[in-house]
C-alpha cells in the first residue's frame, strides 16, 4: 500500500497550489494552538466534499467524473460549525458551498436586484442570502473556516497528504470527514497521452489503474490518533453493510456511514466495530444534522479513553 501511493504521489503532475496550500493549513493550525495553550483547545473537522476528476490527457480536454453534487459535505460542515469544530473544508470547485444550500443554482442573477444605484436582494430570497453571508463571514472571522479548492483527482490526494500530515499534532481532537466521491480508478500520469485523443482514430481501449487506498496511510502515518470517518455508498443494499463492516477493518476507521443511493438523503447507517447505529432525518431538516451529532459524540467517547 505504501510503495503503491508513494508511486502514485511520485509520478503525479506537481500541485501548482502547493504552497499557499501548506501556508494556509500553517496558519490555520497556529491559531489552534495559540487557543491550545491557554486551555481553549477546539476540535477540528476535516470534511472532503463533491467529486473528483480524472483527466484523460495532460493538456485536458475530456475527464471521467461523478454525480457527486458536495450537498453532504456542505451541511455537514454547517453543522460542525455550529458544534464549534473548527473546520478544514476540502471541496471541489465549483461544488455546494456551506451556507448556499437554500439559494438557486444562479444566486447572482436570480437573488440579487438593482435598485437606485445600488444592489440588494430581492425580497423572495432576503433571508437565504443574509443566512449565507453571515454565516460564512462569522465562521472565517472567528477564523473556524478555512475553504481548500481542488478539481482532479491528483489535486485531492496531493492537499490530502498536506492536511493529514499537518494534523498529526492535533491528535484525538481532529476528525477526518470524508465525505467527498473519490475515483477508484485513474488514468496514470506517466501513460496518459499528452494532447486531445482524437475521435478519428475510430474506436479506443483504456486502461485505468486502481488509486492507491490512502486512508490506510492517513490512518497509519499521517494522523495516527486522528477519528477517522468514512462512506460507503452502494446501489445494491444487499451488499452495503457487508463492504462497510469491510471497509471498517481494512482502513481502520472509527465509523463508517453506510448510505443507499436510493434513500442517502433520509437514511444512513453509522458502523462502528461494536454498533450499526440507523439514523434516519425524521424532523430535522437534514440528515445530516443527526449525523453529525452521532459523530460528534462519537469522538467525545474517543477523547475521554485517552483521558481513562
């Protein structure tokens, strides 16, 4: 597994937002621990959220994507937010933000209006619009925000691997959330061709390669103590349970939340290696609001074994 990523990471075209990456996620963690050292530690998510690419030629013309919207990892980090987490938002551009869930897909043109000179918004989405400016201004004031964009696949893993390993000292008071939809497979770097595959040369075969599992070296070496959650998200519910209670013991995650295509947005299943815990959305206004409640207390458990 190791060999295989560090082949992966080796052979990935360089991340052109490196460093800005490094010195945002720097920055972020000082300010927890100045808080830290004055006895006011807080916990800190780390939600992955919306899809990955896969692009099929360097110079990138065609990609391989998923359906994955980001709604998940949006509410959820809404929710962490207000259960004071601090939250590393890992999301694909251009995917839902938190917040903005309630506002249309064009929110520019469709909520806002000018008047004498000015704009405002209308007043059908008065109240959307200032619950989504003032929650995210409030959350990046209190300096509890910090938004990271990517687009591909090796972009992700990339400011994954910066992220894991920056969390390393945060310890049991950090979670990884991963929630975003993550290619299982990937045209590799070295074999990908250079420039636009051309339709004329009639019919193509290509051959994609498994992505290295990284959540096993997150688990391992980058944030050992660190609560990690996953998701498994099956079509067929035969078969869902079965690969979460897998995906429990290969991976080593604290929870894996278990989610029917069908029914994902009413219904989930949290597994851990001594419950299945069904949540269902009921009254509130989300599932994930439950969820994320499960979770949290979840990690309250795991804090206080390190304090036994």
């Amino acid at each position: 597994m190791e060999q295989e990523a560090q082949s992966f990471f080796d052979s990935a075209p360089p991340l052109r937002c490196r460093d800005d990456v490094v010195a945002s996620v720097n920055r972020f963690l000082d300010i927890w621990k100045a808080a830290s050292a004055i006895g006011q530690t807080r916990r800190i998510a780390i939600v992955t959220s919306g899809g990955t690419t896969v692009p099929l030629e360097r110079r990138c013309v065609r990609v391989i994507d998923n359906f994955s919207s980001g709604s998940r990892g949006a509410a959820s980090t809404e929710y962490f937010l207000a259960s004071d987490y601090a939250v590393i938002f890992l999301h694909r551009r251009g995917s839902m933000q938190p917040f903005c869930r309630s506002l249309p897909d064009n929110p520019i043109q469709e909520c806002l209006e000018p008047v004498d000179g000015s704009i405002r918004a209308r007043e059908k989405w008065f109240d959307a619009v200032t619950r989504a400016v003032t929650g995210h201004h409030s959350a990046v004031l209190q300096k509890k925000l910090l938004k990271l964009e990517f687009t591909t696949l090796f972009e992700y893993l990339q400011i994954l691997e910066i992220v894991g390993a920056a969390m390393k000292p945060v310890g049991r008071h950090a979670m990884f959330y991963f929630a975003a939809a993550v290619s299982d497979f990937y045209v590799p770097w070295n074999s990908m061709m250079e420039h636009k595959i051309q339709s004329d040369d009639g019919s193509m075969t290509m051959q994609l390669a498994p992505v290295p599992k990284m959540l096993g070296l997150l688990r391992k070496h980058w944030a050992p103590e660190a609560f990690c959650v996953s998701f498994k998200l099956e079509t067929d519910v035969d078969i869902l349970l079965k690969k979460a209670r897998s995906s429990l013991c290969k991976y080593g995650m604290h929870a894996v939340v278990a989610n029917e295509l069908e029914t994902r947005k009413n219904k989930v299943v949290v597994v851990t290696r001594k419950v299945e815990m069904v949540l269902e959305k009921g009254d509130c206004p989300d599932i994930e609001l439950p969820l994320v409640n499960c979770l949290v207390a979840r990690q309250t458990m795991y804090l206080q074994q390190q304090q036994a």
